[in-house]
C-alpha cells in the first residue's frame, strides 16, 4: 500500500491516512476503539475510484495527543478540520458506528463539506446505557492489548471474531493496542445527549442508512430507521439480513453492494442525481 500519512493541529494532532490521488474525495470515519486503518480492505477495494482519506479520532490510533473527548460536536469539528486543511470540499462520508453519528454532525453542520453520506449502524433511537461495571470491564480488556506482540494481537483479534476477514481483524487488533481506554469514560453521555432527530432535519445531501438485524447486536431499528429517513427525506434505507453492528464486517459482500452502488452514482452523477 501506497499510502501516505499526515496530521492536523487542532487542540492536538489528528493524524490521517490517505489513498490519494485525483479522484473524488471519500472520507471514512470509523468506530470507537477502532482506527483509521481499519478501513484498510474497503479502502483497498475502493482506491481506483476514489481519494480516500481514513482520520483516527482523537484518542485513537495516532491521535492520542489530541485527547479523548468524543462527544459528537467535537467529532465532527475534527472531521471538518481534516477537510479544510487538506483544501477539500464536497467530499462523501461513510462513517460506521460513532463514525456514522459524527458524519450526520458534520453534514448538519457543514453541508458545504458533504455531498453524500453512508450510515452504518449509528447510534440514533433508544439506547441503552452501559453499565459502570460494563465500561470498566472494557477499559480493563483494551488495556492488555499493548503488551501483545502484533502476530498475538492478529492470533487474539482473529479468534475473537472468527468470521471476519483477516484485513479486518489484523487493523483492529493494532487500534486495540493504540487506543486511550480513558475514550470510554465519556462515550455515553456524549452519545445519547446529541439531538441525532434534528440533525437528521438539517441533511440535505442524499445518501444510505446501513441497517441489520437487532438481534445480532445491530442498533438502529426499523422503526428508528422509518423516523430517521422521515427527518432525511434526500436518504434511503438498505437493510443487511444476517449482520450485526459491525455490518460490513459481517456481511462483507452483501453491505458493499448497495454501498459500492451509490458511491458509483456519486463518480457519475450530481448531487442532486444520487
């Protein structure tokens, strides 16, 4: 991979990873505890067509400097940041996850910067608090990862998600060893205290709402979803039977399909056409 790597200074440095070349600009957001290049296979797959730009959010991968709040205001300033410092502007966004939810606030914020989104799997709708106990339980796991040697960490990451693709499981065990677990201490209230509802009302640009299944761990549900798409009237839903909330992950070539999809109307097409 010929991949370069840069940074931002904001109230730290929010370092990228990024595809290059001269094509339209995607930006990919991820998940917590994740980091930029865990995008790596969608990312290999999508290079030819587009500039991909993969950020780690602070207190992730590279950006540890840059400290830990992930509220969904400061993620999405984050995002912006990148974006104007490297000259880029009506970019597409597909963000998973806490990725998802700071790529609805950046396109509310910033539509100058959007033209077209995919969701996958945000945190919008009814959630559930973790627990005190949960979140230490957590913090407690992601801080025995540094002292892995990488093939544990690729021996550990792939046997705890046997079903996912090796360039899945080997990026996420190194952001596992990269992130601050201190990220957990504030990732619920931010989460659940964003008007997600009302920031949906202010997207204009089209794009996707990834779902799944519920009951395979999947956030969002169909009701959810129906609420979500009647505040964004420019989005559609597509469901992917048999994955949970890590949707492509999961169901790889099933979720890349549509998503390939309308990411090949954005390359042809105006805005106004996805």
């Amino acid at each position: 991979m010929n991949w370069s790597t840069g940074s931002v200074v904001t109230d730290g440095a929010l370092y990228y990873h990024r595809t290059g070349g001269d094509k339209p600009a995607l930006l990919l957001l991820h998940g917590v505890t994740d980091a930029g290049l865990c995008w790596t296979r969608v990312a290999l797959d999508l290079e030819r067509d587009f500039d991909i730009i993969m950020p780690d959010a602070r207190g992730h991968g590279l950006s540890r400097s840059a400290g830990t709040d992930v509220s969904v205001a400061r993620l999405a300033a984050d995002a912006g940041a990148i974006l104007d410092a490297l000259g880029l502007a009506d970019v597409l966004v597909f963000g998973h996850s806490m990725g998802a939810i700071t790529a609805v606030g950046l396109a509310a914020e910033r539509p100058d910067l959007v033209r077209g989104l995919i969701l996958e799997d945000p945190p919008i709708g009814p959630l559930v608090g973790f627990s005190d106990e949960f979140i230490g339980t957590w913090q407690a796991d992601l801080a025995t990862w540094p002292s892995l040697s990488p093939a544990e960490r690729r021996a550990r990451c792939a046997a705890e998600n046997p079903t996912w693709h090796h360039l899945e499981t080997d990026p996420l065990g190194e952001a596992k060893a990269l992130v601050d677990p201190a990220v957990l201490d504030s990732i619920n209230d931010p989460m659940r205290a964003f008007d997600w509802a009302k920031a949906f009302e202010r997207i204009r640009c089209p794009g996707l709402l990834v779902t799944a299944d519920q009951s395979l761990g999947a956030i969002v549900s169909p009701e959810v979803a129906a609420e979500a798409l009647r505040r964004w009237t420019a989005g559609r839903v597509a469901h992917i039977a048999g994955a949970g909330h890590c949707i492509h992950r999961d169901r790889y070539e099933e979720a890349m399909a549509p998503i390939r999809a309308f990411l090949d109307r954005a390359r042809a097409t105006t805005t106004a056409d996805l």
